[in-house]
C-alpha cells in the first residue's frame, strides 16, 4: 500500500517560525515531523509515498531526497500555491494510483502503529479513519464512533487524527488543481455510511500552535 503524507501547507498558526521553515521540518524530540512519519511508515512495511509540497517546497525535498535514507521511494507533487488536503490528494492521484493508500496529515506527532491500517479492506467504503479523544483546543471533536462506522451524531464525539486509509473515489469529484478541503467530503462519506473507523487513545498532537509544539517537545524530551 503506498501512502501520501500531505506537507504542502503554510502553517500560518505557526509563525513566525514557518515564515523560514516549512511546518514538516519543524523539530520535536531531535527530529523533524516529516523524519517521525517516514520513519513510522517504513516500520509499517510501506515502501512508497507521495508527498505534497508547496510552501518553501525545495527546503523539504533537500531534506527528504528521494527517501532512501528511511527505506522508502518518494514521488513529489508540487503546487504552485497549496491546495488545501482534498486538492492535494487529487492532484497526486496519477502518482498514487488507483488503489487505496495510506493518508498521513504532516502537522500531527502520533505513535499510533500504522502497521495495522494496511490490512483495511475498505469495501464499499470511501475511507477508514483513526479517531483521537477531543483535545482541548478542539472540545466539539468531529464524528461518532458506533460498532466501528463513523457518524455525524451528537455524542459522544471524538477528533479526525489526521491518519486514514483513503479511496482515491473520496476525491473523485476535486478536479486535480482545484482548492478543496477534505473535511466535507468525510463528513458526507459519513453520512452515506461509507466511512469506517476507529479509536486511539495513545499519544497524539496536533502540531498546530507554538503552544503545542512546546509541549510536544518538553513531552519527548522528558523520555
């Protein structure tokens, strides 16, 4: 199964700092976020990814090359300006093919083992999703969790991880180029019961703020 770690975002809610720096590059616990996925998807087994890249792209692919140093083969989808996820996703479908992949946001540290998301048999499924207990900056949460199949409901809710098992079909209506984010797009999967999922309530941070980075540091430098 390859995967896409989608990386192509200003990360606005976190400059100056990214004024410099591409948000993947960003450090926590001696590494930059985009070095933690590689290397926890290549523990997985995957040994192909497309990454998205927009702002300060070359600063990124210097860092990455071509993915050998994690034991992977990289393909790069650039965009001239960010995309926004569902825009990114269909914009590198030619390089993902046509089989479901593994989706990974670059903004979130997660030791969840994505090990298990390539045995996913989607089905008639658009999506198989990881849920996180709310955080506190997010309360309201996302979606509901019932017998494994994700809802709209009202309670009780939980947060999207940033980490799936896509179908390239949930994208299939973004013409590759155009903006469009691809939390509506699970929300209406959600609502046709055609979106899967499932709870983890192990270590994850939205790497969204220098409050959070701060604490995701002083997290793993206390280990």
């Amino acid at each position: 199964m390859k995967a896409m770690i989608l990386a192509a975002g200003r990360g606005e809610r976190l400059r100056p700092l990214t004024e410099r720096m591409p948000k993947p590059l960003v450090e926590a616990g001696g590494k930059a976020l985009i070095d933690w996925h590689l290397e926890h998807l290549a523990a997985a087994g995957c040994r192909e990814a497309v990454i998205n890249v927009a702002h300060l792209a070359e600063q990124v692919l210097a860092h990455v090359g071509d993915g050998a140093r994690y034991g992977m083969r990289i393909a790069w989808s650039r965009e001239a300006e960010p995309l926004e996820t569902a825009g990114g996703i269909a914009k590198a479908r030619a390089l993902l093919g046509d089989a479901a992949f593994l989706l990974v946001n670059s903004d979130i540290y997660c030791e969840y083992d994505l090990s298990g998301l390539k045995d996913v048999s989607l089905g008639t499924n658009l999506a198989h999703i990881v849920l996180v207990p709310n955080p506190a900056h997010h309360p309201q949460g996302d979606f509901t969790l019932d017998a494994g199949m994700v809802g709209n409901g009202a309670a009780p809710r939980y947060t999207y991880a940033g980490v799936a098992v896509v179908s390239p079909a949930l994208v299939g209506g973004v013409r590759p180029g155009d903006k469009a984010p691809l939390g509506p797009l699970l929300r209406q999967a959600a609502g046709e019961g055609r979106l899967s999922g499932e709870l983890f309530r192990g270590v994850w941070t939205d790497v969204g703020t220098a409050d959070r980075l701060a604490e995701l540091r002083t997290l793993l430098a206390s280990r």
